[in-house]
C-alpha cells in the first residue's frame, strides 16, 4: 500500500480530512561520502544502479528518504503523511566521513482517501514491494549474525544506520565494550567497523531509548561508556541525580559535561536540584582541634581521606588527595560551578520565552 501513501510538507491536504493523527515518524538514509565523487564517470552506487550525475545520487536517497517514510506510516495504520521536513547533514567518527538525508513527518490517517477506508489486507492493493522484502531479510540476517557474536560487515552497517534496529542495540554496545576493553591482537574481526560506526549508530536510535540504554551501562564502565554518551550529547539530569544519590558523586561530575541537543523546563528545574545536591553533599572530612607543642590550641583540617592539613586550607594539601571537606577536589569543584554558570545562563534564556 506504500503507494496509495500521500505526503506533503503542508499541515492539511486538499479536500480530506485527517480523521486521526497517529505520531510523527522519521528515517534517515546514510551513505559514504565518495557517494559524491567522481561525478564525471559512471560507476555502480551502494543502492544498485548507475549515476552519471550529482542532481541523479541526490535524488536516488530522496526518494529512497521518502519511499522509507512512507513504509514507516503504513505499518502504523497510517494512510498519509503531513509536515513533511527533510534535512541535509554530514556525520563523522573515527575517521569515517558520511552523508545523510533525514525525513520527518506526521503520519495520519485521512477519511475516505482514495475511497478506501477500513482496507483488508487480502485487498489486491496492498503489496510488498520486493524492497521491502529483501530489507526485512537483512535486518533479520544481521541480528541472527550478532545474536551469534557476528559483527556486522561494511554494507551491515550501512543498512544499520538507516535501520537501526532498537532490540539489538544492547548487544553492539556489549561487542563494543568488549572490543573497546581488550588488546587489539584479541579483537574480534571486523571490529574497527565496529568503532567507526558505533557512534552514529547510536545517535540514531531513538533518543530515550539510547539513554536509558547507555545510562544502564554507565556504572559498570564509566569511561567507554561515557565517550558514547558525550559523543551523542545524551544529556540526562535525572539521571544524573541518581548517581549522586548513590554516592557516585565522581562519575555524576564527569557527566557534566555531557551537552543536549536542546532544554525543556523539565530539564532546568532537574539542574538546579543537581545544583542544590552538590551544595548539600555531606561533610566527611572535619576541622578538629589541637594543640602545639607549647600547649596552645590550633584548629586543623583533617582531609575526608585523614591527612591533617592547615585550618585555612580548603583542599588538602596532600599530592595524592587534594580533597575540601567533601571529599571534592579543585578540578570538581571548578567543573560544578561551570555547572552553575550554565543552569544560570538557561535560565535566563527561558525567562525570554
């Protein structure tokens, strides 16, 4: 039924009525960079057929962008897509250079388009293309292969990254880990594929899933697993409240850093309780008192770690250590209040809306 779809960049279509708005859907179509090159000659491309000509390979992925939206909104009972946007972008990573089209939209259902409501799926209109087929047998195909500990090859992860399949991504980040933890000799095969395309394979997921995902992984190995969620600005105050709550008041500093594509003002109103957690954090070390070798009483400041320091110094002055009274560091202390500067400048941003 893929063709009966109607798609428009409009909000309303002609002489229809949108009976129900179902959800917005989208896709993204990824393609190296060398898609591009070489206009002059005439080679076979990535999706099967020859291009003499840079207007000819943009709009091959167009209409492939559009054909996949369409899919999208039919498999959700939709019969229509509204508010069609496509967008034009270049990804990176690990040395890999990409280009990608992305189509957003809202699919709907029109009343009487076409004037076939309420179709059966034995109607002799609805079809599947032999395209759809044969991405249905990859996708099938690639998560049998990495159930079975087979990373995805080079044209995998192409379809991937334009597919990208929600119930195996759990299993890549776990090959990721592994591949990442071990010596490059003992890496599995196909695992610089593997780094290369991770990255972007993630930032295409949707995005509360790979947070969830990614967050979930983030105790046990904090600095892989952090670069995925820096790289893809997988910004998540709510979960950074956790990790203070359970004492991973380091890991939580380091996830400051961590930027977001764009704030809600459920988000602002998260980061200034981090704020008030970090400024209520219990003391662990303490100023005692004692006494000189002449009798006199001095205050001293022992570190949370024990090191008796000078009253007067914030942070101890041990090499090793450098903790304040609790338990932070110069570095964290400088990182929180970086922190504060930047809850302060969006909530000044807001106060314009």
């Amino acid at each position: 039924m893929k063709g009966n779809i109607i798609i428009t960049t409009t909000s309303s279509i002609n002489n229809a009525e949108i009976e129900k708005y179902i959800e917005l859907v989208s896709t993204n179509v990824v393609v190296g960079t060398n898609f591009f090159s070489d206009f002059g000659a005439s080679f076979v491309d990535l999706f099967g057929g020859l291009s003499d000509s840079y207007q000819n390979k943009l709009q091959k992925i167009y209409t492939i962008a559009i054909d996949n939206l369409k899919l999208k909104a039919v498999r959700i009972g939709a019969n229509a897509v509204v508010g069609l946007k496509i967008d034009f972008d270049e990804i990176s990573g690990k040395g890999k250079s990409m280009f990608m089209i992305s189509a957003l939209g809202t699919a709907v259902y029109i009343k009487d388009l076409h004037n076939t409501t309420n179709l059966n799926i034995n109607e002799p209109n609805r079809f599947i293309s032999n395209e759809s087929l044969s991405l249905e047998l990859t996708r099938r195909a690639i998560i049998k292969n990495i159930k079975n500990n087979i990373l995805p090859n080079q044209d995998e992860w192409i379809y991937l990254l334009n597919n990208p399949i929600s119930e195996i991504s759990e299993l890549i980040l776990n090959c990721y880990i592994l591949n990442k933890k071990i010596s490059e000799y003992q890496r599995a095969e196909k695992s610089d594929l593997l780094f290369s395309y991770s990255q972007n394979f993630f930032k295409l997921l949707d995005t509360d899933f790979a947070i969830e995902l990614l967050y979930s992984k983030l105790k046990s190995e904090p600095k892989i697993v952090l670069e995925l969620i820096v790289g893809n600005q997988l910004f998540s105050p709510r979960h950074i409240i956790d990790l203070i709550k359970s004492n991973e008041v380091d890991l939580s500093i380091q996830c400051l850093l961590i930027n977001s594509n764009s704030y809600i003002k459920n988000d602002l109103d998260l980061m200034f309780e981090i704020i008030n957690l970090y400024d209520t954090l219990s003391e662990n070390g303490k100023i005692e008192n004692g006494k000189t070798m002449l009798g006199k009483s001095k205050d001293k400041y022992i570190c949370p770690n024990g090191h008796i320091n000078e009253v007067d110094n914030e942070f101890c002055s041990n090499y090793s250590c450098g903790q304040n009274i609790k338990g932070l560091t110069k570095f964290q202390v400088n990182e929180i209040n970086k922190f504060k500067v930047k809850v302060d400048s969006l909530k000044s941003l807001f106060e314009f809306l």
